[in-house]
C-alpha cells in the first residue's frame, strides 16, 4: 500500500537522460556563470581549477552519489526519505532534522536566487531596449544602482520569476520539471557555444584562457583549496535534498554512480566555457575582471553597450542566465512541494501555491536589503548577506557532512549497496571510504573556514 502510494505521488523521469538534464540543470546555475570565472581568476587560475575538480572527485561526486542513492532507495522528499531511512537503520531519531534542515534551506535560498535571478531577467529587456548603448562605467553603475534602488521594481522581477518557478514545478514531473529542461538545458548549450565562439573573435581570446587556465601554484593557499571546495558543493546543488529529491524520480535500473560523474562533468564544464565566454570580452574591451555581482552585471554591459554585435551577445547573454537560473530554481523549491503533497494535505497545485508564497515573501528581505533596509545590518551584514551566509556556508556544508556521515555510516550497507549496484566490489569500497572518512574530513575543513577558525 505505502510502495503504491508513493509511486502514485510523485512520478517519475521518463528516462536516464531526462534525469541527467534535471539534474545538471540543477547544478548549473547562477554559480558557473557568476561565481566560477571570477573566484578561479582571483585564485590562481589554472591551479585553481585543478583543485576544485579535485574536490569535485573527491567530495562532489561521492555525495551527489549518496543524496542520489538516499532518494531512489526511499523514493521520497528528503523529509520523508530521512524519516524511512532512520526508521529501517533502528537510527536516532534526531537524522529527521536533516530532512527538515533541506527543506527549510530550499526555501531560504531560493528566496534570495530568485531576486537575483529576477535581475537577470530584467537585463535581458534592458538589452533588448538598448539601455547600455554607449554606456560608460558610471553610466551602467547608475542604471544598476536605480535599478536595485527601487523595491517595487525588484518585486516585480521576482514576482515574475517566482512565478514561472511555481508554475513550472505545479506542471509535475514530466509536464513540468522534465519538459522545462528539455527544453531549456539544450537551449542553454547553444547560447554558450554561440557565446562562446564569439569570444573566440573578439581578439583577446587568449589573454581570456591565460588569465583562466594559467596556472599559478603560489597562488593556492589553504584558502584557495578551501574555497575551491565550498564552490565545488554550491555548485552541485549538494547538502539541502535537491539531489535526493531528483533521485527520488530516477529510474530503478539506472547506474547512479555513472550518472552522478556525468553530471559533475556537465557541470564543469559549463562553468569553464562561461569563463572562455565572458573574460575574452571583458580583456578586449579593456575593463576590469572585478568580482562578485559586479562582473556581470556592472562590468559585461559596458562591454555589450559598446562593442559590435553587443545588442545581440547582451540578449543573448542574459536570456542565458534566465535559463541556467530557472532550471536551479525549480530543484531548490521540488523538496519542500513533495513534502507538502506527502502530508497528504495538499494537491501539487496547492502545495506551490503555498510554498511559493512562503518564498516570495521572504524574498521581500531581499528586495529590501538593496534599499529601504540596505542600512539595517546585522553582524554587519544585511538581510540578503546574511541569508546567503547562512545557507551556503552553514546549512549545505552541515548537510553535506551529515549526508556523507548517514550513508556511510548510519544506512544499512546492504540498502546501499543494493542500491548502487557496483560492477566491481572494490569500486562500492572506494565510494565508501569517500563518504565515510574523505568527504567528511574535507567538508569540515571548509566549515572550520567559514566560521573563521582557519
Ligand atoms: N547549483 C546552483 C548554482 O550553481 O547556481 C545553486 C543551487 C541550486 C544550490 C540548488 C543548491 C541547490 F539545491
């Protein structure tokens, strides 16, 4: 009866590749095009990147196997899965927080993401109207400051784009989740290549890949490695239940383990191209390779409102970053909505309209804190600072950890190595001893940085 019911519920993809797509749509985001080229800039480029795909290997890919496994095995929301899987361990029952704890941070950060993302989407009309034709710095400073000056516009754009999260997730599945990757990841694919191949024309092609690729091992400090590491878990949507809960949809007969590398794969490289796609332009028209939300949005339209072809490269740009945003936004919100239709109290439809509105208002902290409380801080930082601090450098690391620790440790081997189904017995030993001593290690390595004791 249970087993029904919980096939009923949620569904499932409809193939490998549609999991793939989901999930890699999940993972790529506003991380691999905004964060990624810059930290590897300010890092040391070339040996930077080594380490990070080194956390990826030994980190990434081992928990995205595991909150994968977890998921497929319970075949719920990671409320539900926590719950089931300390039950058939004869667990504390404490391992329930864990669920709790993704599903809560689903929703902080999507509050945050989706005023960014909302952002984004208001680029791509100011692209499209010409508002960074002929601009100077201080021009497109100005445009942005007004911009995020003004919270009635800020709520519209997140209004929007809270939205089409909500609508899309309300669809199920299939009709929602899967047909918004199919359509949007391939689209997503070819705006890099075309980004990327115009780049390549831009004259400062090389100066792009030196400043990304150049490898310079002076620069890797215990920092650098620790940074590397925190984005590696960022950017695989790793520690809050996303994984868990695409896993959940995923195929019984499907190879978790290869999947898993795909798409840490994918991921990468996608990060690595928006690199070769944005620092060409930024080095060919002379500006500044500035950090943080600056480079894109304060620096790159300079470069659009006055380079040839940049009305075009601009939309095209932005449209881009809609995409990679929408497909991480509808992972981030699907754990909290499979729970609330678990509860049995809520249609799908419902149960968006509700988590929808939780995220939306919350959202409104960070409207604000661009404006009207951009002066109340707290621990000198403001709302939006603050909710991003906690969830990216507190929750997703402790879940992280946990999620490495309860399926080493804590989940009976036999559902786990049912579960993963390894050719070879050496290659479950390995992943095992990622996830037991490795990962954990790494994992609290980066939260001892984050709270400042390294
Ligand atoms: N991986 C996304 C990015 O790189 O932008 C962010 C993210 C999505 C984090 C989903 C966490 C998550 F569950």
């Amino acid at each position: 009866m249970m087993e029904m019911k919980k096939q009923s519920v949620h569904g499932e993809w409809s193939s490998r590749f549609a999991f793939i797509l989901a999930a890699t749509g999940s993972a790529v985001g506003l991380g691999n095009i905004w964060k990624f080229p810059y930290i590897t800039g300010e890092n040391g480029g070339g040996a930077f990147v080594l380490v990070y795909l080194m956390c990826v290997l030994v980190i990434g890919i081992p928990i995205m196997i595991a909150e994968s496994m977890l998921g497929r095995h319970t075949r719920q929301s990671p409320i539900g899965a926590m719950q089931q899987l300390t039950k058939e361990a004869n667990a504390d029952v404490h391992w329930h927080y864990l669920g709790w704890m993704g599903v809560i941070a689903g929703l902080l950060i999507l509050s945050y993401y989706s005023v960014i993302a909302g952002w984004a989407t208001a680029y791509v009309f100011k692209a499209f109207f010409g508002s960074f034709s002929g601009g100077d710095a201080r021009d497109i400073k100005e445009l942005f400051d007004t911009f995020t000056g003004s919270p009635l516009t800020l709520m519209f754009w997140h209004t929007l784009f809270m939205g089409a999260t909500m609508w899309i997730v309300a669809q199920g599945i299939k009709d929602g989740l899967e047909r918004a990757v199919r359509f949007l990841m391939p689209g997503l694919f070819v705006l890099l290549v075309v980004l990327v191949g115009y780049a390549m024309t831009t004259g400062a092609y090389a100066q792009g890949l030196h400043f990304l690729f150049k490898p310079d091992f002076s620069k890797i400090t215990g920092n650098a490695v620790l940074i590397a590491m925190g984005h590696a878990f960022f950017t695989l949507s790793l520690g809050m239940g996303a994984i868990m809960v695409y896993g959940a949809y995923l195929p019984k007969n499907v190879s978790i383990a290869q999947t898993s590398i795909l798409i840490a794969a994918a991921d990468s490289i996608v990060a690595l191209l928006a690199g070769l796609a944005i620092f060409p332009i930024v080095f060919a028209n002379h500006l500044e390779p500035s950090s943080g939300p600056g480079l894109i949005f304060q620096t790159l339209p300079i470069a659009f409102g006055n380079m040839t072809g940049g009305w075009l490269i601009g939309i095209l740009f932005f449209v881009m970053l809609v995409f990679a945003a929408l497909t991480s936004a509808i992972s981030v919100i699907e754990p909290a909505v499979a729970w609330l239709v678990e509860t049995d109290r809520f249609d799908r439809k419902t149960a968006c309209i509700w988590s929808g509105l939780t995220v939306w208002l919350l959202g409104l902290g960070t409207v604000f804190s661009f404006n009207v409380w951009a002066d109340i801080k707290v621990f000198d930082k403001t709302f939006f600072q603050l909710l991003d601090y906690l969830t990216a450098n507190l929750m997703l690391p402790i879940g992280g950890f946990c999620i490495a620790i309860f399926s080493g440790w804590i989940m009976l081997q036999k559902h786990s190595e049912a579960e993963l189904a390894f050719s070879n017995p050496l290659y479950y030993r390995l992943w095992q001893n990622l996830v037991r001593y490795v990962a954990p290690v790494g994992i609290f390595l980066v939260f001892l940085h984050v709270v400042g004791v390294l």
